[in-house]
C-alpha cells in the first residue's frame, strides 16, 4: 500500500499562492525553484503529506524541459492548458521508486518516463538542506485527470522542517484527498492498481482507501459538463475547529459550516480546503 506524499496546487504566481494560504492562518515555506523552470512555496506539516502550491517561474526552462520530455513540466502545462479543479497531482511516498515502477508497470499503468532532480530547501531560520528526488509516473485515468505519481525522496530525507510545520490555524496534518468521477468502477480499479490497496465503501456509498498516510475518497458525481475524474478536496486536519472559525470570521474568510468541517473554496480552479 502507498502512501500519500503530497499534493500539487497550480497558480500563476506564488506570490497569490502564499497570500491565499497565509489569510488561512497556514505557514508558507520559502520560495524554492526545480531545475526545470517550475518552483514551489510548500506547507509542511509535523508528520504525513504536505502540500505544494506550484507555478512556472522560467518559462524558457519548462519549455525547454518539456521539449525534453520532462513528463513533470509536459503534465503540468497540460492541465493549466484545461484546467479541471484546483489540485493537479497527487504524488505517492516510494522507498524504490524501480520496485514501485515496475510494479506499476505489471499492471499496464506505468508510463516510461521518469524525473531525477535536486533542489534547496530554505528553513525557518534560513539555513538551507539539499534535497533530491526521483520521480515515476502512472498512466493517466484520462486526458483530463489529475497526474498521479510516484515520489522517493533521496537526499535531505531527515531535515528537521521546524518551525514551517506550525501554524497559526492549528493545522497538524492532512488528513487525506477526495476525489470525484463520473465512473466509480473504473476509478476503483484505477486507484487500486496505483495505490497498490483495495478501498472499502461507506455508509454514503462513497469510496475510501485508508493509506499510512492519509486516505483518499471517491465520490460518483453526473453531469455532461463534468470532468470523469478529478481531484476536488483536500481535507486538513486541525487541532481546534472552533479557533478556525473565529480565525476565518476575523478575517473576513467566506466558509461553508458543514458537519464538523469548514469549507473554503480555492482561488484557483474548483476546488475545497476542507479544515477538520
């Protein structure tokens, strides 16, 4: 079974990225920038997933690496080209990213193509770590989908990230990923290959993977306009619900006050941060 590793939110500019997450009571990372013209602006948490807002900060560099066949830049151009919701991908945790490939590849999943890169990570104190990173990527549900994909973490696995994992909203974790589909049979057998895990249906009807970090739920939803398969929420855990509220009322934050939940819609596609 394979866990959640992070999730990658799309923007134009992480300037908005930051501002958007920041309002939310969310500590931001530093700016960081990959080899290939995209850069990051990252929210840790103390343990699990985390999550990666993302935009492309040398065009000439993505250009030139999708040329290249980067299928991490090619995937991400193509989903801002038709975008379908807020999240873009959905990487898995990989001890061996080869073991975990050819697995895929067993099933008829796995795409050729594979990314190896370095990157710096800034801290809180400013001092910097050297992170590297392999990449190897599932076939895509469908033309529209969201990229998922397979993450080891090679260099830089045991820096401390401090104080980038608290914050002021009280977020401790992400507690998993929603996804919905227009057909649940195939996304069931979709995700089962790629997760590498079966799901259980709930009460609702609904599906739900139980990963080592964080689970990831399908819900079947219809419409002509509708997308077959898309990555909709991201469900944060917090410590205290009721200090999100006032901090999202202080602030003049528009949220939905669900059962147990706060929903605030993303300012870059559909989509929801749904705080717990």
């Amino acid at each position: 079974m394979r866990a959640l590793d992070h999730i990658v939110m799309p923007f134009a500019a992480l300037g908005e990225a930051r501002g958007f997450l920041e309002s939310l009571g969310f500590t931001v990372a530093p700016e960081a920038r990959h080899p290939f013209g995209t850069g990051n602006a990252c929210v840790f948490f103390s343990s699990g997933p985390f999550l990666e807002p993302l935009a492309r900060l040398d065009e000439a560099a993505c250009t030139a690496a999708d040329r290249e066949g980067n299928l991490f830049v090619r995937r991400d151009a193509a989903f801002r080209d038709r975008p379908v919701s807020a999240f873009s991908a959905l990487a898995l945790a990989s001890p061996d990213i080869h073991a975990d490939r050819e697995s895929l590849a067993l099933l008829g999943l796995a795409e050729q193509a594979s990314v190896d890169f370095s990157r710096v990570l800034t801290l809180g104190d400013g001092t910097t770590a050297d992170l590297s990173f392999s990449l190897a990527f599932a076939k895509d549900f469908s033309p529209r989908a969201p990229s998922l994909f397979l993450c080891e973490q090679r260099g830089g696995a045991g820096v401390d990230r401090g104080a980038l994992t608290r914050h002021e909203n009280g977020a401790s974790a992400i507690a998993g990923v929603e996804f919905a589909t227009t057909d649940l049979d195939a996304a069931e057998a979709y995700l089962t290959g790629v997760l590498g895990a079966e799901g259980e249906e709930d009460e609702d009807g609904d599906l739900r993977f139980a990963t080592p970090a964080g689970f990831v739920s399908v819900v079947e939803v219809g419409g002509a306009e509708v997308p077959s398969f898309a990555l909709g929420a991201l469900i944060v855990e917090t410590s205290d619900l009721d200090a999100v509220r006032r901090l999202f009322e202080a602030r003049s934050i528009d949220f939905e006050d669900e059962d147990d939940s706060l929903a605030v819609a993303c300012p870059n596609g559909p989509g929801r941060l749904v705080f717990v």
